[in-house]
C-alpha cells in the first residue's frame, strides 16, 4: 500500500479488511462479513476485529485534518467512506532496489511533530556512530528511534534491527537479547566476542531501546562493538544518558504546544504538535470528534499541563468520549493539586505523566483496574488466551478480561499489535512499571507472579509435546515470543521470595525452547541453576531432563569432551533406572554421537547396536531410521562404502514415509543429513553426476527446514567437500562464501573450525600458500576439542600443500600422522588417497629408492581403493601412477592400467579428474 509514492506498513489482516470494504465502497460491510473474510474457518474474539480496525485507521491517517476514510455504522459494520477509483492496470513498473533486511516492528502510532528532530538524528547519525536519544518516559522516545531506523533501512547493506531490552530484568541477557534479535545462532562461552567477530565487516544500525534500567549493561555492550565492528552504528534510547565512550546524547524535547490564548482557533491550535495528537486520539475513541474553536484554547490548555508529554496527552485525549474539554480540564487540575502535595521533589514533566496515568487509573472501574494491575506480570507480548489464564480468577472471569483489555486497548492503557497471524497485546514499560506498583499495593503481586510462572510451566509442557510434529518456523512463532515472560518468571522462581519447585519444572519444560531459539549458553546457565538448587525441590525424572538437555548444551557449545561424555552418562543411568525409554535413547545418541565425533567409530557402531535395540522396544520408526542413517555414515568412514551406500538409501526410502523431521531430537534433519553423507559415497564409488545432484538435494532440503544447524552441516560436509573432490574450484568458492556468511551467523566451536579447514583446502587447490596456516589452526582448534571427522583427510590435504611450499620434512610427518590415526581409529574411508599423496612426495625426492617405495605406495593405494570399492581414489592414483611409469619408459603399461579404471565410468566425464586422465590416456596413445 502507497501513501503517494511512500509505502505504508500495515498488517496483513488489516489489509485484508481494507480489501474488503473498497470492493464496496459506500456499502455497510458487517462485522460477519469481515470475520469470515479475514478469519475463515477460525473462531476469534470481536476484539481482534476491532484492533484490526484500529490498526488499519491509524495507517492510513485517520484523524488527521481532511482524512475520514472508514465510518463505524452502529450495531450493522463499517463502511469505507472515501472516493475510491480505479486505475487500468501498470503496464510496467519502475525497478525495485533489493530490499535491506531488517526487524523493525510496525509502527503503532503515527509520528507527530517530530520531523525535524527526526532529520536531526539523521544528520547525526552520518558523523557519529552512537547517539543515545534521552528524555523522560511517555515522551516518545521509541516513536522517533523507529521512524529514523525505518528511514535509514536501505541506507545500511546488512540491515536496521531493533532489540526492546525493556522486558529484560537480568543484565547478563543483554547480548543475548542481540544475539536473539539479529537471527543469530552463536554457541561459545564467550557470545559478546563471538558477536564482535560476526559484525566485524558489516554495515548495520542497531536500535537499543529503553536502556534505563540496565545502564550499565548497556553502555558496556555498545562501547564493545563500537570498538569492535568499524560499520556498527547505535541509536539508543533511554531516561539518561548512558555515559559510555563514544556516546553522543540527543535530548528529546515535549511535543510543542501552543501558547495561553482566549482567542486561539482551532486552526491555529492544531498548527501545534501536541494538539494534533490530542485531536488525533480523540478521533480514535469518539470518531466524529470536532475541535471547535471555542474548545481550541482549552484543549491547547491540557497540553500544556501535560508538559507535551505524548503518551500523557493520550491518555488524557482517551477519555474525549466521557468527558468534554473543560470537564478533563478540570479534573487534571484537580490531580495536580494532589501532585503537588504528595511529590514536591518529583520534576515537573514526572509529574505530568504520574498525573495522566493517576487520573487515568482513577477513571477505571475497578474491574478494569484490577485487570490492568494482573497484566503488569507479563514482560513481553501476550495472547488473550495467556492472559485470561493468567488474571482470570473466581473473581474475575476469563471474559471480564477479554473485555477489559478491550476497554484499556481503546483507552491506551494496553497497546495491541495486529502486524502477525494473531493480535498480541502488551503494557508500556511506564505503564507497565505503573500498574506493577498497583499490583504490588493490591497484596496480589505474589499470586500473580506465581500463576504467571506456572502458566508458563504448562505452556511449555504443552510446547513440548507439539515440538516434533509441527514444523520448526510454526513452533517457534506461537512459544518463541514467550521468552522474556519464562526469563522473567524463572528469575522469580530461584530468588529468596520465589519457588524452587516451580523454578525446576521450568528449566525442565524451557530447554526446547532455549535449543530451538539456539540460546544454547542461556540453555546451560540455566540448568546449571536448577542442578544447584536444593535436591528436595527435584525428582529423578527431573535430574534426567536436566541432565540431557546439558549434555546437549554443552555438545553445541563445546564439542565431544570428555565432560559431555559424562553428563549423558548420568542422564543414561537415572533413564535406566527409571525404565524411560524416550529418556535412555537421548543419551545413547549423544554418546554415539560423540564417539563418532571422536573417530571411535567401533564403540560408536556398538552405542548404536544398544540404541536400535531400545528404540524397536518403542517402536518409533524414526528413532530407528536415525539409528540407521548413523550406522551408515560410520560404516562410509570405517571404509565400506558398499555397504554405507544401501544403509543410507534404504533410510532415505523408508524417511520418505515420515511426516516430520525431528530435528529438536537429534539435532538436525536425519533425512538430509542421508543425503550428505550418501553425497560423498556416490563420488567415491566412481558416481560424480550422481553425488552432485545428491548434494544439491541435500541443500535445497536444508533450506527447507529453515534449520540453521542442518543447513551448515549440508556445506561442510556434502556441497563444499564435493565440489573441491570434481575440481569446481569456482563452485566451491561460491558455497565457501556462502558457508563463511552462513558461520558467522550460526557458529558453534566445531563447525567454525571446519569451515577454516575447508577454507584452507580451497586456497591450497588454488595454490594459494595463505592456505596453510588457515588448514593447520582449523586442524589443531579441532584436536583440542577432540572433534576428529575427516581429519586424517585435512592432514593429507595439509601434506599437500606444505609439500608445494617446498616444506618437505613437514609435509611427511602431516601424512605420516594422517596415517597413525587411520591405523589407531580404524578410520580408512581415505587411506587410498593418503596413500597416494605419500608416494606423490616420495616420488619427488628423485631418488631411486625413493622412486620405488613410491611404487609400492601407490599399488597399496589401489589395493585399498579397489578393496572399498573407491573408484574415484583409484582413478586419481591410477593417474599418478601411469604418469611414473610414462617417466620410465613404460608407455603401454600406464596406458592399460589408467585406461581400465576411466572406462568403469559411465558418467562425470567433464569432472577434472576424468577429464585429466582423458588427457593423460590419449597422449599415452600416441607415444
């Protein structure tokens, strides 16, 4: 939708009612009509309805002079009262620049009167890097730092994001809350330099609202990365000045209003910004609303008295419909003759809000209050559902508080957002801290504390139970937002007022929550707390949970360390005792896991055996196929590549049948990952073609589960690999770059490693020497977490490249110690290849013995590749050796041997490797 040529951000059921209404302009649309419309085969409240409505009115300027666009037709429907006409269809349409991406949420008020303090933020913001708009609360500091980012979102390539810290209660969250917001999955010990290393090179604003209450926190995370990341550009906004290095502080001043005058029109007063937004709001309680001249002066006198202290001026406009101008008039000097008499010290404009919200609390029934004060547990966004669960009691009932949110949304009080699927409400933080302190004079804060912390509980009980059968993105947008509340609850459970018992059963019920959301580190923290909490408070079943969920933690966020190892041990034997079956799999994946992670592939088959025997006593088919799919990928690093390929594809037949891909019990998607793993198999078994569209599968597929971890695994260990295998150097440049962006949103110790490794095998395929140090960090960051997959491979690869630097001695000990590790962990998928590469440096010593032990490496070579089945190894090494004994003088010989492995391919005849023996055979020919 455009206003002019500018575009208007309005929510898709507010769009939808919008269509709606212009189909028949003129015509009364009823209420029925419209729900069925926006909300077929769904049963909701008539409030979202008319939060819809109002949400749409707001977009399009109702309220301002000239603007009437729809018309409320009492107890029929609304009716859209403005011309409408209709345009022949664009024949074509000026370009679209690429959209900026960020989170902004839609604006719910429109900006008055803050133009040029807008365009001045603007010009700041070009010759500084971190500005902190102060002033007191209500004045619309949020307002104006949503306006400047909405207008600077295609000025920075890598996006404007908004991070609200106002529900956070624990300063050590503020990072996280970034983390959370940027999309990222960071899972080290250390998430601020994690978060550093990934803004580094990026061109960003981020907007740090309402700071106040966690100053310190603040200041801290923003003077990091503005010395961290030369393109990160901050816009804060907070009661005072955080006083950090580099902090530019712009004071946001009252609306203007205008001066004490008998004579003032209604003109001229609504030439002031103040009176626009009273006026505005007015018309949104009584729509057909009128500032007559006769009412300008007095209405210019309330904006005053409110210090143009917006939300204050709103409230008050709220009660247009109760009162008149002289009669609000009155009864705010009244309040602030109060005032005055209980806060002598408070500052004027304080004073002016606490006055708004009094006189406004006043007014309220006492239903309505009661309501409102039960709503100020909620940190974050709500439903009606959560909230009628919440406040509702013998007292009030759960349509009392429908009804009364319905009341305080129109009296601004409750602020409702109908920008998603479902309208969710939520409390100003002044409001919100207002009604708080009610709450707490009412005798009821710590029921309602307690039932908010429960119904948390249950909520994520239930999420729980739903987390494997709906897919990850629908999971996430019904329980995702929930997680300011279950901060917040989980802070009240552990503290000295609070319940240990409920603060356990939380932990317990959040950690899919904190995997999902991939706050891993949040994760362990907070089992840690439940894990330390006094024993009497938990039960075995609890301790099983807990002890799962941190062994999983820690695997993301440390690697397969003997600790980790530890943890699912204890969590095995407390499920063994119990009789869990679900509870005795966990861990024995996670050992298997582990044990695979390590290269102890034997005892990793053995873990396995014991899994599947467990998993046929439940007779879940994807526990079973998982089991498989891991068998086959240990069997393909243990060398038998026959047999990994039919356990691997009868998984893949028998995934097809599955409905979801239980990514939150094993981690990432068990069906792609068979489809990675099968990737690197077909082009070892002499199938390039194949393993190529295998691998293109495998990532189309990731990306369809919207996984960040599984789409990861895809590149390093199926896409990238291949394509430096067939010698696409440009291909794997291209998923390299694409793997670098991908880390540096979602890394985890482990995977960051092995992307430098794969990074380094790249540059070494390029000749390129930078190569070496990349691959032997990647290499060593590796060993110290005991991660060892593929890494004799990266060893070799490491050879290779030291041995073109003309390192030679180091070259031979990287082989010799790929080698070792084949022979100790029985890892042999690759020992052809090492093979190769030994008698390759070898045979460029030159000397006749040397020249000779080469030989024998390279018919070793081909024993292991033809033993296996590798016929794309015993290619490449038929190739080394054919151009040896072309060196000797035995021409025919070279010619049959490499001539009898190219003609076994049917297919992959343009990959390099098939491509330089085609070379190598037709100019043996002609010798």
């Amino acid at each position: 939708m455009l206003e002019g040529t500018t575009a208007v951000r309005v929510g898709g059921r507010a769009l939808a009612i919008l269509e709606a209404m212009v189909e028949r302009p003129g015509e009364v649309v009823s209420k029925a009509e419209l729900m069925a419309r926006v909300w077929p085969s769904t049963v909701v409240e008539d409030s979202n309805l008319k939060v819809n409505m109002s949400a749409l009115r707001r977009a399009l300027g109702e309220g301002q002079p000239g603007r009437r666009y729809v018309a409320t037709v009492i107890g029929h429907g609304y009716r859209f009262a403005a011309p409408v006409q209709i345009s022949a269809p664009h024949t074509s349409f000026p370009p679209v620049s690429a959209a900026r991406p960020h989170n902004l949420p839609a604006s719910l008020t429109r900006t008055i009167g803050r133009a040029s303090t807008i365009d001045a933020l603007l010009k700041q913001l070009s010759r500084h890097r971190f500005i902190t708009v102060v002033g007191a609360g209500g004045i619309g500091k949020t307002t104006v730092a949503l306006a400047v980012a909405e207008a600077l979102i295609a000025s920075y390539e890598h996006g404007v994001w908004f991070v609200d810290l106002a529900p956070l209660r624990d300063a050590s969250l503020v990072s996280r809350a970034l983390i959370s917001s940027l999309g990222l999955a960071i899972s080290f010990q250390d998430p601020v330099a994690a978060l550093k290393d990934y803004l580094r090179d990026r061109r960003m604003l981020i907007v740090l609202d309402n700071c106040e209450h966690l100053i310190d926190a603040g200041a801290t995370l923003a003077e990091q990365l503005i010395s961290g990341a030369s393109g990160i550009h901050i816009l804060a906004t907070s009661r005072e000045p955080l006083r950090a290095r580099g902090e530019r502080v712009h004071r946001l001043a009252p609306l203007g209003s205008a001066p004490a005058s008998v004579r003032l029109t209604a003109a001229e007063a609504l030439a002031f910004p103040a009176v626009q937004l009273f006026v505005e709001r007015a018309i949104a309680s009584v729509e057909d609303y009128v500032l007559h001249d006769a009412d300008a002066p007095i209405v210019a006198g309330i904006c005053r008295k409110l210090d143009g202290i917006a939300l204050a001026i709103e409230l008050a406009a709220t009660r247009i419909d109760a009162f008149g101008p002289r009669e609000l008039s009155k009864l705010l000097d009244d309040r602030f003759r109060l005032l005055r008499q209980d806060r002598r010290t408070a500052l004027p404009r304080h004073r002016s809000l606490a006055a708004a919200l009094d006189w406004s609390y006043e007014l309220l029934s006492m239903g309505e209050r009661s309501v409102l004060n039960r709503l100020s547990v909620f940190a974050g966004a709500f439903g009606l559902e959560c909230a009628a669960a919440v406040a509702a009691d013998s007292r009030i009932t759960g349509r009392d508080v429908i009804n009364g949110i319905e009341s305080l949304v129109a009296k601004s009080l409750v602020v409702a957002d109908a920008s998603g699927a479902i309208v969710r409400y939520r409390l100003l933080d002044t409001t919100r801290s207002y009604a708080l302190q009610k709450l707490n004079e009412s005798g009821e804060l710590e029921m309602l504390v307690r039932r908010h912390a429960e119904h948390h509980r249950q909520i994520l009980s239930r999420a729980a139970g739903e987390v494997e059968a709906r897919p990850a993105a629908d999971w996430l947008a019904d329980y995702g937002h929930a997680i300011d509340d279950v901060r917040n609850a989980l802070s009240w459970a552990f503290s000295a007022d609070g319940d240990m018992a409920i603060g356990v059963a939380l932990t317990v019920a959040a950690i899919p929550l904190w995997m999902h959301m991939s706050l891993i580190d949040e994760c362990r923290v907070g089992i840690d707390r439940a894990l330390a909490s006094n024993g009497l408070f938990r039960n075995d079943h609890d301790d099983m949970k807990l002890y799962a969920g941190l062994a999983a933690a820690l695997l993301h966020e440390r690697g397969p360390l003997p600790e980790v190892d530890a943890v699912w041990t204890k969590a095995l034997q407390i499920a063994e005792r119990l009789g869990d079956r679900e509870y005795q799999l966990r861990p024995l994946w996670g050992l298997a896991i582990g044990r695979f992670y390590v290269g102890d592939y034997r005892l990793a088959l053995d873990l396995l055996r014991r899994f599947r025997s467990v998993a046929q006593e439940r007779s879940d088919v994807a526990d079973l196929l998982s089991c498989d799919r891991l068998i086959g990928s240990t069997l393909h690093y243990l060398g038998d590549q026959r047999e990994a390929r039919r356990q691997l594809e009868h998984t893949l037949g028998q995934h097809l049948s599955l409905q979801h891909s239980h990514i939150a019990r094993f981690q990432y998607d068990q069906r792609v990952a068979a489809k990675y793993n099968l990737t690197n198999i077909l082009w070892l078994l002499g199938f390039p073609d194949q393993a190529l569209g295998m691998a293109q599968s495998a990532l189309e597929d990731a990306e369809a589960t919207d996984h960040a971890f599984t789409v990861c695994n895809v590149l390093i260990h199926g896409a990238c690999p291949l394509a430096l295998y067939v010698g696409d150097l440009a291909t794997a440049q291209r998923l390299m770059d694409r793997l670098q962006d991908h880390l540096a949103a979602h890394a985890r110790v482990v995977s960051r490693a092995e992307g430098d490794c794969l990074k380094g095998m790249l540059l070494v395929a390029k000749g390129d020497r930078g190569g070496l140090p990349l691959l032997r960090d990647g290499i060593d960051r590796l060993t110290d977490v005991r991660y060892r997959l593929r890494y004799p491979l990266y060893l070799g690869t490491l050879g290779m490249g030291l041995h073109a630097a003309g390192q030679t001695g180091a070259a031979r000990t990287a082989i010799e110690q790929a080698l070792e590790w084949c022979e100790q962990s029985d890892e042999r998928w690759c020992m052809a290849e090492l093979l190769r590469i030994q008698g390759h440096l070898l045979e460029a010593d030159g000397a006749a013995s040397a020249i000779k032990a080469a030989e024998i490496r390279y018919r070793q070579s081909l024993e292991w590749a033809r033993l296996q089945g590798a016929l794309s190894w015993e290619l490449r090494t038929a190739i080394c050796l054919a151009q040896l004994w072309r060196r000797q003088g035995i021409a025919k010989e070279a010619e049959q041997l490499l001539s009898s492995v190219y003609d076994r391919f049917t297919e992959g005849f343009e990959t390099a490797d098939l491509k330089k023996a085609r070379s190598i055979i037709e100019e043996l020919r002609r010798v």
